[in-house]
C-alpha cells in the first residue's frame, strides 16, 4: 500500500456544513442536477443500483474535490466514475452491505407475519382459545426484533464509518478495493467523533427537507455531498508546495468569494 498520510480527529463538522454550502451556492443548478441524478441512477433503479451506487457516488465525488481544487467543472463529469468502474462498483457493494442485510431482515419479518396471521379465517375461528398463545409469541418475536434491530443499528453505524472515506479515496488516489476499504477503516477509527457529529448535522438538514413538504430533501442533497467532500479533504489534505495546508479546509473556505 501506499504511504497515504491522513489527520486523525481532523473533521469540523460544522465547517463541513457550512463550506459545503459556500461551495454548492455559486453554482447550485447545476450541483442539484448532478445529486437528483446520482439519487436516481444510485438508489431506484431495482437490481441495477447496487452495481452503480460506487462508480456514480465516485463520480460525484470526483466533482466536489475538483472544484475545491480550483479546476474547473462540468455536468458531464460526474460519469468519471464509471472509468474505474470494477473497483467502485465493488467498495459499493461493500458499502451498501448494511442496507443489503435491513432488506433481508424486512423481507423475513414481513414472511414471517404473513406466517404468523396464517391468512385469518382459521385464526378468527379460534380466536379466543388461540389468545394467550398468539400473545406470548407476538411478545417474544417483538423482544426478538427490538434486539436486532438495536445490534443491527450498531452495526450499520460502524460500518459507515469505517467505510466512509473508501470511494473518494479509490477515486482520487487509483487505490484497490483492500486498499481503499483497509485505509479508509484506519481514518474512520481515527475521526470517530467528527463523523458522529457530522452524521447527525447531516441528519438535522435532511429533517429539515422532510418537513418543507418532503421534497426539500432534494434540495439539501448538493450540501450533504459537499460537506462529506469537506470531511474526507479535511482528513486527507492534498499536501504539496502549492496546495491550502489543512486548516484552509475548515471554516475558512469561501470566505474570500
């Protein structure tokens, strides 16, 4: 592996927020295109969106760092991805394992009642003697599902942060899968706070986008991949004779536009 350096505690998350914003603001239309597109080609196509979710994602962040490098952009950019499209596609899957297993588990729960209700005619014949037994085991499958999911919810937010910086990094620096994904769980262990703190600012915005009529979450879509742009230059500062040292990417980018 290659000697990548990167800052441990380095994420302002509020920075992030308020960078991302300063970034995505000169050029909005065209940040708001590039996230509805990614949503669409990432999220809902059933059966093809697992394959894309890394290359578009990588793609998207290709766009972000070039433009917090001062390069200029354009809308077509964001299919860069897909020219390393094996290796994104698979820290994709990797990364979407949590969301692959809540499908599982929903898909078991769901079977599971129809199971259990059994299609109730024959269960509303014997209802009154079946009560106490439906109830023992309606109380012990919920304990079940309280438990999994609190294990599941556990697991689902370790795992985005130990994946969190894998595909800008296997974008930006040509890394391999184990690579990306061993460097990328290294930085996230070493950012733990700042991820949290970031996540949960994240999540106030996308509130925020539910509560203007659900749709405004797709207007907070530019500033989320901004600021998680913001968090992986933050940790991973492009580090050269010319380049902004690593503060230049906290509060204080944009502040001269």
């Amino acid at each position: 592996m290659r000697n990548i350096d990167f800052y441990p505690s380095a994420i302002d998350a509020g920075g992030c927020i308020s960078n991302g914003w300063n970034l995505v603001k000169a050029n909005y239309g065209m940040y708001l295109g590039i996230s509805l597109l990614a949503m669409l080609m990432a999220g809902c196509i059933p059966c093809i969106s697992i394959f894309l979710f890394g290359p578009v994602v990588g793609g998207v962040y290709f766009v972000y760092l070039r433009v917090m490098r001062g390069e200029p952009v354009d809308f077509g950019m964001m299919f860069k991805g897909f020219d390393k499209f094996g290796s994104l596609m698979a820290i994709g899957i990797i990364q979407q394992i949590p969301a692959i297993i809540g499908q599982i588990l929903r898909i078991t729960v769901d079977v599971g009642r129809i199971g259990l209700t059994g299609g109730g005619r024959s269960r509303d014949l014997d209802f009154f003697q079946a009560a106490k037994p439906d109830l023992a085991i309606a109380t012990g499958l919920l304990i079940v599902v309280i438990v999994v999911a609190l294990v599941f919810l556990v697991f689902s937010i370790i795992w985005h942060i130990l994946m969190f910086f894998a595909i800008p990094l296997a974008m930006e620096n040509n890394l391999g899968v184990g690579e990306a994904l061993k460097l990328s769980a290294r930085a996230g262990k070493a950012n733990v706070g700042g991820l949290i703190l970031l996540a949960i600012f994240e999540g106030l915005l996308i509130i925020l986008g539910m509560i203007a009529l659900c749709i405004g979450i797709f207007f907070v879509m530019p500033l989320l991949y901004a600021a998680n742009a913001f968090a992986y230059r933050q940790v991973f500062p492009l580090l050269g004779p010319d380049t902004p040292q690593q503060p230049a990417y906290g509060t204080g980018f944009g502040s001269g536009m």
